[in-house]
C-alpha cells in the first residue's frame, strides 16, 4: 500500500491497459469504474480495466486522481 504525495490517503497503483499508472482509492466505491485484474506478481502493479461508467455487479473502484483534494496539481505534474 502506498500514500498519495499530495494529501496522505492510502492508494494502490495499478497499470491501465494503455500503459499508464493510476492511483485507486484504497476502498470500493458504489460508483467506481476501475475493476483491477488480479496480480500476476507482487512486482508488478496489477492491470486495470477503466470502463465508460460505474460498475454496479462487481467491486469497482475510483482512480484517486478524480478523489483527490489536490487533484489539480496531479494533473500539473503529468
Ligand atoms: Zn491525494
């Protein structure tokens, strides 16, 4: 588990399917439309599946970059 830089919540990164690292809030969230695969390794941060909207018949979590109180300057930094 890791913290997020900004505001100090707990967050787990995971690698979308176009390569990119997201930061998930550590819990589900009724509304989340992240479903991560399961690890392949402990190396390696697990794949996730970023659908158009929430996900209502499976757990699905919320990238922490739309949760974040410092959202902006995330999207400053990238
Ligand atoms: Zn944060």
């Amino acid at each position: 588990m890791n913290t997020c830089r900004s505001c100090g919540a707990q967050i787990r990164w995971v690698r979308t399917s176009k390569g990119h690292r997201m930061p998930l809030d550590p819990e589900p969230h009724p509304e989340g439309n992240v479903t991560p695969e399961p690890a392949t390794s402990p190396a390696v941060e697990p794949l996730a599946v970023v659908h158009a909207g929430p996900v209502t018949d499976r757990p699905a979590w919320r990238s922490h970059f739309a949760t974040c109180e410092f959202a902006a300057q995330h999207r400053r930094r990238s």
